[in-house]
C-alpha cells in the first residue's frame, strides 16, 4: 500500500506551532513511508477563510521545507460533495431537521438536568411530510444530520492504541446547514475517499469526529483510513496554547530571526521518547521518524526551547551552510575566516549584521584615553596581518606601557569596536584591517 496523507488546515488564521506540528509530523511520516503529501485548504468556510490566511500558510510550510506533492481546495470540490451527499440521501443516512438552535439548547439543558448525555434526541426522525411541508411553509430551513447506526465504534490509533466509542453517546452529527452548505464533517471525508488518503493524522481534539467519520466511510462505500491522533501541545502550566497563538504563529517565529530547522526540530519531537536535540536538515528528522516513539501524554511547548536550539545550529552551522543561509535571507555573505570568528557570537543569523559593520565600518570608536590609544597607534605592525598580528602587537604594547589583562585588551576592544564584548580580537583584528584601525585609534568614526 502507497502511503498517502494529507495536512488540512482552515485559512481562518496564521499558522501556529500546533498545527505546524501536526504539518510536519504528517509530511515526516510521508517521507518515511515514501507516500504522498497533499495540501488540503479546507476553506469552505466563507465567512472566515480568507486569501492572505491560505498564502499565508503556504508561505509557512515553504520556511520550513514541507514541499507538498499535491494541493486541494475544498471550495473547488463543491459538485463532489453534492454528488456524495444525493448517494447519502438516497441510502436514507441523511435525515432534514428543523430545530433552531435555541430549540437545541433547551434540549440539551433538559436532558442533562434528567441525568441523560446530552445527545440529540432525533425528533426530527418524527417528523412526516405534511410536519416537514407545514414548517417550510413557516419559512423553516431544514439543516441534516447523518444517521448514526447502534453500536461500538473501535479504532486502532497510531498514538492512542486501541479506542472505543459507543454511537448511542453521539450526536447525530449536522452535515449540512440550513443554507445547503456542507460542514466539513462531510467534506472532510469525501475528500479522504476521493484523494485515496491512507493515514488521517490529526490533533486529539478530532477523536470524536473520528468515530462519527468513521461510520460516514462505510455509509460512503468505503473502508476508514488509519487514524493517529497527536495530542495537543500546552504551556507551561498544562493549559492550551490557543490564547497565545499570536506570539506563537510561525509567521512570527520566522520574523524573530529564528533558523527554520531549530523550530522543525522542536516540534518533531515534542512527546516523543527521542531527545531534543538540534538537526540540520529534515533528512535527519525523517530518519529518526516513528509513531511508536509518541506518548499519549500532552506535551509542554516552550518557545525558549527553540531559542536555545537556534543558538546551538548556528554556533556549529558548517561555513557553507551559512553562506547559504546568509543569502538566503538576505545578509552580508561573509568569507569563512569572518564566519568562524563570529559564530560563537551570534543567537540568530541576522545579528551578522552588527559584526559586519564592526568589520566594515562606521564604528564609532570609544577612546577613554587618547594617549593610550596614541601608543597603540604607534606600535601597530606593519601588513600583511594574521591572526598573530594581534598577540606581537599587545605584547609590544604591554612592554610599553605596562598594562595587561582586561586593562590592557578592553580599552582597545572599546576603541576598534565601539562595544565592550564580541568576538576574539585576534580574529577580528585583521578584518578590520590596517587602515581602519588607524583611523578608530585616531577617534574618527570609521
Ligand atoms: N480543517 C480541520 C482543522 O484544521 C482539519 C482537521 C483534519 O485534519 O481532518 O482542524
């Protein structure tokens, strides 16, 4: 069998990392299995999905390299659904109901007060067609609802092992509303059957959706996929993450400067059994992929986990990756010796920026005392400059003036880079150059 999967996402908002998570594990997993990856855009939602959201999205998945083989969207599917839905009417798995929510809401509040679940008590199955005619004639919309059939409803998941659920305890889910549009209940699954989808992988927050699709399969002639429910990512405290998301959408992260493996990296194996450790490209992640590592339990995100992580890729980032990287977005490409002497340096690739202008120039140079910075001047060899260059002229200058230590090195730091930290002088020193230096001794802005 072809693995074949798909990453659903409503253009109703950014992406955040929860479901940047489930994007990733889905594709890691089609990777693995050598299947196939589409992009659904489930926007049949008209009122709240809009263009930016789904560029926005695909824009997101582009960061972090989750090419996609196939993409749909569900609001070019329409006649699809309506198909699918004559033959569950036909089948007589659709059934009108005339309710108003307020109706429902009553409902529910006298089953729970009688002690009974709270499931739709399928009135409307009631109803003969003189009581349908009579409420149409009111101006009464009929919304539908699909007929579930008695009895246990059992899955094998991939993250949650075996699952049980009983029809009697659901409601007859509503798939189409009172405008005729089909809810994504229904369109979700039809495309499932149509796009051949052989793995459904999906937040826990779908578990009962899943057992009510999973009776719409078989009504639709076909056998459910596999199903594998990820738990939902919390904060710190255990709670969800949804009231932060803004701070958490990828769009943001990307914004933050952050490396897209350090973030791919995190989420690939929060809830596992594996470690968290940085990996440089999703190969290594694909690698390492496998659902019997997921544990039932929620995992804790903690975006600093993603700082750290992104402080540790580019501390080791090879020179060629990073020339990559820096042209890529956007940076000064700079040559290896520059790129080893500032690594250490750097929590995220665009602070390249600011060494580069200490190399480069304009610094404003920190002269505490001029007559210092004189000498210094004076004892400066003569080019071509090494890496040696700095310890034959500190020493000359230790010989001359006595000083040494944190005394002798941070005036100059001061001088040749305007900052009291950074990088080792012994390498910046010839990137800055002769000329330069000069001039920063003499206190020019150069
Ligand atoms: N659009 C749905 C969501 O974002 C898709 C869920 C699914 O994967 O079926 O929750």
């Amino acid at each position: 069998m072809t693995v074949a999967v798909r990453f659903a996402p409503s253009p109703t908002g950014f992406l955040h990392v929860g479901n940047a998570r489930t994007a990733l594990i889905v594709w890691l997993f089609a990777r693995k299995s050598g299947g196939t990856y589409l992009l659904r855009l489930d926007d049949t939602d008209q009122e709240r999905s809009t263009e930016t959201y789904a560029q926005a999205i695909e824009r997101d998945l582009a960061w972090l390299d989750l090419t996609w083989d196939r993409k749909a969207r569900q609001s070019d599917r329409a006649d699809r659904y309506d198909a699918a839905i004559a033959r569950l009417k036909e089948a007589g798995r659709l059934y009108p109901c005339y309710e108003t929510p307020e109706e429902l809401s009553l409902k529910r509040k006298s089953r729970l007060a009688q002690g009974l679940p709270p499931v739709y008590d399928r009135a409307a199955l009631q109803l003969d067609a003189a009581d349908r005619a009579r409420l149409e004639a009111a101006g009464r919309r009929p919304h539908w609802r699909f007929l579930l059939q008695p009895g246990a409803i059992e899955w094998h998941d991939l993250v949650r092992g075996p699952v049980h659920f009983d029809a009697d305890d659901l409601s007859d889910p509503v798939l189409i509303r009172e405008d005729g549009r089909p809810l994504y209940h229904v369109s979700s699954v039809i495309d499932d059957i149509e796009f051949g989808i052989t793995h459904v992988v999906r937040g826990e927050d779908h578990v009962a959706n899943t057992a009510l699709h999973i009776q719409m399969f078989r009504a639709l002639g076909a056998e459910p996929p596999v199903f594998a429910h990820l738990p939902l990512l919390t904060d710190a405290a255990g709670q969800g993450l949804a009231k932060r998301l803004g701070s958490l959408s990828l769009q943001e992260l990307r914004e933050d400067g952050l490396e897209p493996m350090a973030v791919a990296s995190v989420l690939a194996k929060l809830g596992t059994s594996d470690p968290i450790e940085p990996r440089r490209r999703l190969e290594d992640l694909v690698e390492e992929f496998d659902w019997t590592k997921f544990s039932r339990a929620s995992p804790k995100f903690d975006v600093a986990e993603i700082r750290r992580l992104n402080v540790r890729l580019i501390h080791e980032m090879p020179y060629e990756e990073a020339a990559r990287r820096l042209a890529e977005r956007g940076l000064p490409v700079v040559t290896e010796p520059f790129w080893a002497a500032v690594r250490p340096n750097l929590a995220r690739l665009d602070e390249i920026t600011d060494w580069w202008q200490v190399a480069n120039g304009p610094v404003a140079p920190v002269r505490d005392d001029p007559a210092f910075a004189g000498t210094a001047a004076k004892l400066l060899p003569p080019e071509p400059w090494t890496e040696d260059t700095w310890k034959e002229w500190t020493e000359a200058l230790k010989a001359e003036t006595g000083l040494k230590g944190k005394a002798l090195f941070l005036p100059l730091r001061r001088i040749l880079t305007g900052l009291d930290h950074g990088p080792e002088l012994k390498t910046l020193l010839p990137l800055i150059g002769r000329d330069r230096t000069l001039r920063r001794l003499g206190g020019e802005t150069a």
